[in-house]
C-alpha cells in the first residue's frame, strides 16, 4: 500500500499523470522474486514454530503479520496490474469471457506473467498458515479482518 503511494502517480480523468512506465511505477525485477521468497520464509517460520511441541508464543503472535503482509502484497500487485491496464488502454472485461469477473486475473496471467509467482505465493502462503492446526484455521476464519481481507481468506479455505 505505501508503495503504491510512494511509486505511483496521480491518475488522472482514468489516465496516468506520467507519460512513461517509468515515471508511474518503479518494479524492479529483482523485487518481485525478494517479495515471493520473503513471504514464503515468513509463513514458514510461523508453521515450522507451531509444528514444535515447545511454541514460542512470541512467533506466534507474527500470525496476523503474515496474513496481512500477503494481502497488502497482492493488493499492491493487483493495483499495478490495474495501472498497466490503464496505461496501455485495455479493457479489462475483454480478458474475462465468463463475464463473472472484471478481468483482472486473466490480464495478469496473460500480460503480465511475472506477476503469478508472487500472487501464488501469497495465496499458498497463507493456506499454510490457516491449515497448519484445525484450532487455528477456526480461529483465523471467525476472526474480522479489514475490507476484502476476510473474504479473501475464507475464498483459500474453499479452495
């Protein structure tokens, strides 16, 4: 979220005040494959600690931080997908022939592939971390989390 707010600029009557990629945002590549493993490593400290007869309650309390950085991560990706989309002039729902979504996802997977490593690893992060005890999983699921969070965690328990 802040790196949205740091890289990208205003956009403005639906188009991008900058006038190159570069200007709008800055994703090194580089960045992408740090942000995959980061997320990944953090999901395993906390399951490999939950996994031990002897828990340090201290890691355990990360268990929020975990969930929340994967979903600031992925709603960072999918603000930038959206931004390339606007960039380029794509019509967004011309990628989703069900007509069931806005498209989003299709144009990621299509156009911008680089991202689907990071955004898998964020949803596989943390169904790691919702199914590593049947106690947990109830616990995360019954829990309020901000805006789409919620919706979102409970769409990788389904999964």
């Amino acid at each position: 979220e802040s790196m949205n707010e740091i890289y990208m600029q205003e956009v403005k009557d639906g188009k991008p005040a900058g006038k190159s990629p570069a200007e709008m945002w800055k994703l090194p590549p580089g960045s992408l494959a740090a942000a995959e493993l980061s997320i990944i490593a953090a999901a395993r400290l906390v399951v490999m600690n939950s996994a031990i007869d002897k828990r340090h309650e201290r890691i355990c309390l990360l268990l929020p931080c975990i969930f929340q950085s994967a979903y600031k991560l992925r709603c960072g990706l999918f603000a930038y997908a959206k931004s390339t989309a606007i960039m380029y002039d794509v019509k967004l729902a011309s990628f989703d022939k069900t007509g069931r979504t806005d498209g989003l996802m299709q144009f990621i997977e299509q156009k911008c592939s680089d991202l689907c490593p990071v955004l898998s690893a964020c949803n596989n992060s943390a169904r790691m971390v919702i199914q590593t005890d049947r106690a947990l999983e109830e616990v995360v699921l019954r829990r309020k989390w901000k805006a789409d969070m919620q919706q979102w965690l409970l769409g990788l328990n389904c999964e």
